[in-house]
C-alpha cells in the first residue's frame, strides 16, 4: 500500500505550484488503446508531463497560470484519474482476476493493462477482495459502492486511509454536482463512527465541512444497490 | 600494404570532389535561403510541439526543404561529372524518388497542403449497411481492404495532418525499395548479391535479399528522416556516415561510389554549416527521406549492409526509440520515453539542444569508428 500516492494526486507539481489532481472517467468518452493517462488511469507523474506536452502542443505557458487555471486546462484536456484508479494506485494490487477478460486477447491486455481494465467491479470482485463488517475496518480497505445516483449508473470506491479514535478516513476521486466542471478531484473526508453495531450509513460521513445529504459522498453511498466494506485479498 | 598509385589517385579525386561539392554548395545555398523566406517555406507550430520545448520560439520561421540543398548539389556533380550506369544512376534514383516524396510531404504540410480524414473502419462498415446507393455499398465493400489497410498505418504515425498519409508514405517508400532491390538483384550481377560478414566472409541471402533491401532502404530513409529534429544533429551525423562510407568504398574499390559518397559528404558540410543553431534552414523530408535512402543503398552497395546499425547508429537509435514509444502506447499504455524520437526526451529532461546533439555527434562518431573497425575484417 501506498498512501503517499494521494497526496501526490492532491499536489501535482507544476514548477512549485501545486494542483489537485480532477476527476475524469473515460466512461462517456470511450478512449480505447490509447495511453492511460488519457484514460483516467495515469499516475500523478505521467499527468504532469501529459498536460506539458499538451500545452507546448497548444503554445500555452502553463508556468504563468496559477493553481485553478492549471487544473481547469487539465479538466479540459481530459487528464485526471478516476476513483478504481486511484484506488489501484494506492492499493497496489499484485494480482487481479479479471472477469471480463475470457478469451486470449482479451486476457493478454489485462495483462499487459491491468490498471485500465481494473474497475470497481473488478475490486469488488469475490476472486480480488473480501468483504469485511465495519467492527473489523481497517487502513487499506476499501468502501465499495454498486450502482449509485438518481440512475444507479455509476460505481464508486473510497480507500480507508487510517482510523484514530473512531473517526475513518478516507480518500477518493469524484466530481460532486456542486464542484461544477472544474471542481472535481481527489479528496479526502471523514466517516465518524457512531455506533459500530449500526451499519455505515447510519454513521456521520462528513465530507469539504458537508454532512448528510448536502454531502455526495454519502448521497452516493445513500444511492447504491449495494454498498460493502471490501478487503483486497 | 602498399598504396597503388592509382588507388591513392581515386583518393585524391574524391576528396576534390568532396571540396567541389563544398564550395557549389556554399555558392547557391544563399540563394537557397533567399527562396524558401521568399516563399515562406516554413514549419509551422501548430501541429509539432517539438519547436516549442524549452519555451523556445527561435524555431519558428526557420524554412524547411534546406535538404534540397544536399539533394540538388549531389544529384548535379554525379550527372555531370560521375554518371555511371551501373553504379550512380541507382543511388541517384532513389534518392530523387525519397526526396520527391519527401518535398512533397513538406509542401503539402507547410504550404498548400489541407486536412484529410481518413473514415474509421466502423464507419465505413455502418455505410455498407445503411448507404441509399447500392452502387456506393459495392464500392465500400470492394474498397474495404484499402481502407482497412489506410486506417491501420495510422498507427505508424503521429498526426494524420495535412501532408501525406501514412500509408501514401509508405507506399511511395516502398516503391523506393523495391526499385533498389530490383536494380541490385536483377541488374548489377551475381557479386552484387554478396553481403559481407565480418570474420566470416560473404552471405548469398539470394531472393530474400531483395525484401532485405526494401525493409533497409525503408528503415533507413525514415531513420534519417527521425533524427532531422534538431538545429545540426541530422546533418553532422550524415557527414560523419557519408565520410566514413567514403572511406569504405575506396577501401572496396568502388570508384564510382566513392565519388559519390564524396560529393554527399561535401555538400553536407556546407548544409551543416547553415544549420547549425540558429538554423538559417533546416533538412526537412525533402532531405532526410532522400539521405537514407542515399545511406542505405550506399552501403548495400559496397556489401557492408551489415555495418548498417553501427555505420548509422544514431539513426537506428532514433527510429527504435519511436518503436519502442508507439509499443509501449499500445502495450502497455505508457510512455517509455517523456518524448520520441530520443533527442527530445534528453531536451525534455533539461538538456540543452547544443548540449543534446553535439553528444549524440560524438556518441554516433564513436560507434561509426567501431562499425568501420568491424568492416575491415
């Protein structure tokens, strides 16, 4: 595990200034064999150099902007990471089933691309992770949510960070509705455990100083057909 | 070994040539200059983020097609003064059919040139479906192949822009090749067929030999064509092959060759010497699709084909660089290199460019010593 990872994500470096990384899923895009930083998938280092190559391409100076210009020229640009890959990178997963994979092919680029083939289905997976009751949470696992939002079209995953004196914390990558385009990212917020007997969503997820219903996280959690603490196997 | 007389005189001569070709060059290459600024012959930063690393603009508004310059002078002196149908007409050809190529590329892409698209192949599928013209849906589907073959080079290539395709490219490269190979196979004799092996004597590849050829001369012209991307690099590294292939053909007894050699390596010279940083013009395709080709037959030529990856070796370095960085997209969904081919992942990394390519001169020059070493055995 590498918990380092989110505050490279939080802190991408452009010459000192420090940019958090945005959120962006290749879902509605349908980017296919192309580099996975253009993916949502790429590590904080290959973002940094993709948005300089990209803005020489454009003959833009990205050292004249500051923090919020950089990351709306990266939201613009596509470049971000989306939340099973920044699990993927904290988690470091050494091996992953992958049920969408059945012929060779398709077995051969797992293989080969494992980060953009991992989903949080593919974390969920019974074959790549457990699932755990909250009484026996730890750092490292993960909160996974199937189906969520109004559409029940979106699956998302939390990485429990560290827990002191039952408070969890947690980091993620996600775009509320009130972040509007450019205020999405990798965040971090807090689950307070209220009672350990109560299930998670009966405990106080506080999120950007958001709580209930104002904050997404648990209105995503709130939404879910299925909502499991998992444990990478 | 003794020196013959004569053999010393081919020496002498080729070095005159070399000084002739220098000093033509040196003549007209202002009024080179002087055309391409007149006509705004000039590469253009919207689609090469390679002018713009470091913040430099100095690039920007350098003419391109300064190559003509090598390709002009050398294709002049060999018809005037060194036309041999068996040896010089060959290398000529292909070399003008490269450069052709190229120049066209270039003009294309700079100066009249506009965007094509290429239809993906799901699209021309979903219109051999749908299309209201039955005789539109026969053509689709008999053309399919062709489209399918189009929309796959694009693989190959970067940025499918205004010049030519990718596949018209590797067409018209091809061609180059197969011209080559058939001229050495069918034309020149038996002793021609002969690939040297260092240590261990010669190789008859018979037929296979011409496949050989075409994949060389392809791989080479596009090396070549690779490394021009940066203010002398392109230029130095051909005067260091071209001096060197001089020097092995004389070696060999290949007069006619030598001379031709000799001329390239000559106008070289003067071409480096405007190019160096700030480039008064740089090499463009025109030139470096034409110098590889030239490189390769040249050397397929004197048997010492083998010597290639070591007599060009900073052109192969460039060009397995851009295949190691295509493979890796497509593989394994990364960069290996912040940018391909080499010399600017050095500049990316903070090399200077005088820095960048005087190394890779002296790296080049040390490795073409080794393939000269090698070739004497």
């Amino acid at each position: 595990m590498n918990f380092d990872t989110i505050k490279a994500f939080q802190e991408l470096d452009f010459w000192g200034t420090k940019v958090q990384c945005p959120y962006f899923i290749n879902k509605g895009n349908r980017v296919r064999a192309a580099l996975r930083v253009m993916c949502g998938k790429g590590t904080p280092e290959e973002i940094v150099d993709e948005a300089k190559t990209l803005a020489l391409r454009e003959g833009i100076n990205l050292k004249e902007k500051n923090a919020d210009e950089v990351k709306a020229f990266l939201v613009d640009h596509n470049l971000g990471i989306d939340c099973s890959g920044l699990a993927y990178y904290i988690l470091q997963p050494q091996k992953l089933f992958f049920p969408h994979a059945k012929n060779f092919l398709r077995k051969f680029i797992t293989k080969m691309r494992p980060i953009e083939n991992c989903s949080v289905e593919v974390l969920a997976h019974e074959k790549n992770s457990k699932t755990v009751s909250l009484s026996q949470l730890q750092p490292g696992d993960m909160i996974i949510m199937i189906g969520t939002g109004d559409d029940h079209d979106l699956n998302h995953v939390l990485v429990v960070t560290r827990e002191d004196n039952g408070i969890l914390h947690y980091a993620h990558s996600l775009q509320w509705k009130s972040d509007g385009k450019y205020g999405g990212g990798v965040k971090a917020g807090k689950i307070e455990i209220v009672d350990r007997n109560k299930t998670l969503l009966e405990q106080k997820w506080t999120e950007d100083s958001k709580s209930g219903d104002e904050n997404e996280t648990f209105w995503r959690a709130k939404t879910a057909h299925s909502l499991k603490i998992h444990r990478l196997l | 070994m003794i020196i013959s007389y004569e053999h010393l005189e081919i020496l002498r001569t080729a070095i005159l040539y070399a000084l002739c070709s220098a000093f033509f060059a040196f003549l007209w290459a202002p009024l080179l200059a002087k055309f391409l600024y007149k006509y705004k012959i000039q590469r253009h930063n919207d689609f090469d983020p390679t002018l713009a690393i470091g913040g430099s603009t100095s690039k920007k508004g350098t003419p391109i097609m300064g190559g003509l310059l090598v390709i002009i002078t050398v294709a002049l002196i060999t018809f005037f003064f060194n036309w041999d149908r068996s040896y010089t007409w060959m290398p000529i050809g292909a070399m003008l059919l490269a450069s052709v190529l190229g120049g066209l590329d270039d003009i294309l892409n700079n100066v009249i040139g506009r965007k094509r698209r290429i239809r993906k192949i799901r699209h021309v599928l979903r219109l051999i479906r749908v299309h209201k013209d039955w005789k539109q849906r026969i053509w689709l589907t008999l053309t399919l192949p062709w489209t399918m073959f189009k929309r796959t080079s694009l693989w190959l290539g970067s940025h499918p822009g205004k010049g030519l395709h990718v596949h018209e490219r590797l067409i018209m490269q091809f061609l180059t090749g197969a011209i080559a190979a058939w001229w050495i196979y069918f034309k020149l004799g038996e002793d021609w067929r002969q690939v040297h092996v260092p240590f261990d004597g010669f190789i008859d590849f018979g037929w296979l030999l011409i496949p050989i050829i075409i994949l060389v001369v392809m791989l080479t012209a596009n090396a070549v064509n690779f490394t021009d991307g940066m203010d002398g690099l392109a230029g130095g590294s051909l005067v260091i092959t071209f001096s060197t292939l001089t020097l092995l053909s004389w070696m060999e007894g290949y007069d006619a060759i030598t001379y031709l050699n000799a001329t390239t390596t000559g106008a070289l010279i003067t071409y480096t010497y405007f190019n160096i940083k700030p480039a008064r013009f740089q090499m463009g395709d025109v030139g470096s699709l034409g110098l590889g080709a030239l490189l390769a037959i040249n050397a397929i030529v004197v048997n010492q084909m083998l010597m290639l990856p070591l007599l060009g070796f900073i052109f192969y370095v460039e060009i397995a660089t851009v295949i190691i960085q295509i493979a890796g997209r497509y593989v394994l969904g990364r960069k290996i290199f912040k940018m391909a081919p080499i010399h600017h992942h050095f500049e990316l990394r903070g090399w200077s460019e005088e820095k960048t390519v005087m190394r890779f001169w002296f790296i080049h020059a040390a490795f073409v010593l080794l393939g000269l070493w090698v070739a004497l055995f």
